[in-house]
C-alpha cells in the first residue's frame, strides 16, 4: 500500500494570497501546502481521497495517468472543486469517474457542476459516475475494502476512511466512540491539525494530538495545516515520538 500526500494544507492553501507572514514567505518546500487530498494505492487500484481546487496540478506533479474512483469526505469546495478536470480520465479511461460520496454531497456536486448532470449535458462536460455511501458501511472499489468513519466538522457531518490498517480523517473537530472503535488498531492514521489556536471546525495541534494519544496508532501524520500552525522545521522538533507533519509529496509505503 503506497499513500501520497497530494496537498496538505487549508481551503486558501500555504502560502495564503496576500500573506506576508514568514511560514507564507518561506523557501521550505514542506512549508508549501495545496489544499488537502491524498492518492492510495495498493492491490492494483489507485483512488484519490477529495479532489480540491489544485486536483490538475496535484496529478500532474505526481505523473498520475490513472485513477480509478474519488472518495469524497464532504462537499465544500476546497475537497471538490477539481472534479471538472477529470475529463482527462474520462477520455483516456473511456469511462466516467466513479465518485463515492453521501447522498447529501451528490446533492451538493449535482447543484455546483449543473453542467455535467443536465439532460442536456454540456458538450465535453466531465462524467461522473455518482456511487452512494454510508457511515459504518463498507464498500468495495476495485476489489479495495473501504469503510466510512463517521466524524463532525463543526454542524456538518463528514467521512473519513479506513483501508486495511489506515485511516485518513480531515476536516473534523469531533469524533464519537462508535468512529473511535473503528480506528483502533491502525498503523497509520492521517488527522487534520489546523493550528494551535482554537476553531469552531477544525482539530487544533493539540486535540489532535490528544485523540492520537488515545487512539494509539504506531505512527500519525498531520495534514489540513495552516499558515498558522507555524514553520515546518520548527513544529516537527516538537511533536512527541511516531507524530509527524505531513507535506505536499511525501509518500508513505
């Protein structure tokens, strides 16, 4: 199983349009953050968690030339603002994209790219497969077992997802012990960390290092970071051992 981290950072990326700051102004390219997905491969498949704004530029950068479905853990733009430009794999797959997501995230899709659902579809609009999904309940793509976990990103409810002994969870700020039980036991979880500070829907650093100290996982990494959280070299000295910072490229085996 290979995990590519395809972008780390928040809905207005790393650096941030306008920002002066110096985790904005740094030449650390692990302080360059797209918007958050990642690329899972394994038993011959490949499949992309959320597919944000810089979904062409991600693949491009990683050379991907095939995928085949998206896993969405919600509908806001920052995690599915990209789906128009899966018209590439439309056209070298010769078949529309299977997209998984809930039934209240297809909804969302169908209103943001009218374009691609209308009986009267667009000329060259993109095509999208949609598959529902549902908290608890496993799923199969590609022979790969994929099961929904269950969390809340502030009101709103969102998925993350469990292969094998991974987990990736985004965008959250809570999780109940019914998704608690389903992350026992892993290898490696993936968990949103904002920044230190307090926000009303994201996990800040120290939550979520809290829910990874009683999840006990052997390794976890961060994603979903802001400018705010601070300079990759001088955050990483100081997260306790088997936590790390995640960044745009770094590929997990």
């Amino acid at each position: 199983m290979r995990l590519t981290f395809l972008g780390t950072g928040t809905s207005q990326g790393v650096p941030m349009v306008g920002c002066r700051c110096r985790v904005c102004r740094s030449t650390d390219p692990r302080d360059k953050r797209l918007r958050t997905a990642a690329l899972l491969e394994l038993d011959g498949a490949t499949l992309m968690i959320d597919a944000g704004p810089d979904f062409r530029t991600q693949l491009l950068r990683e050379d991907v030339a095939r995928l085949d479905a998206i896993l969405l853990t919600h509908e806001h733009t920052d995690h599915t603002g990209g789906l128009d430009d899966v018209r590439a794999f439309n056209h070298f797959m010769r078949c529309p994209m299977p997209v998984y997501a809930e039934e209240r995230v297809q909804q969302a899709l169908r209103r943001t790219f009218a374009y691609a659902f209308g009986a009267q579809r667009y000329p060259g609009a993109p095509q999208i497969a949609q598959h529902t999904i549902r908290e608890g309940q496993a799923f199969e793509v590609q022979g790969v077992r994929v099961t929904p976990v269950r969390a809340m990103h502030a009101q709103l409810p969102v998925l993350g997802f469990r292969v094998k002994n991974l987990a990736y969870i985004t965008d959250a700020n809570f999780v109940g012990s019914e998704a608690k039980q389903q992350l026992r036991g892993l290898d490696v979880l993936v968990l949103n960390a904002l920044r230190r500070e307090p926000h009303v829907s994201h996990f800040t650093l120290g939550e979520a290092l809290q829910l990874i100290a009683e999840l006990k996982p052997a390794k976890a990494y961060l994603t979903h970071i802001s400018h705010q959280m601070g300079l990759h070299a001088e955050v990483q000295p100081s997260l306790p051992h088997g936590v790390a910072l995640a960044y745009d490229g770094l590929m997990l085996e």
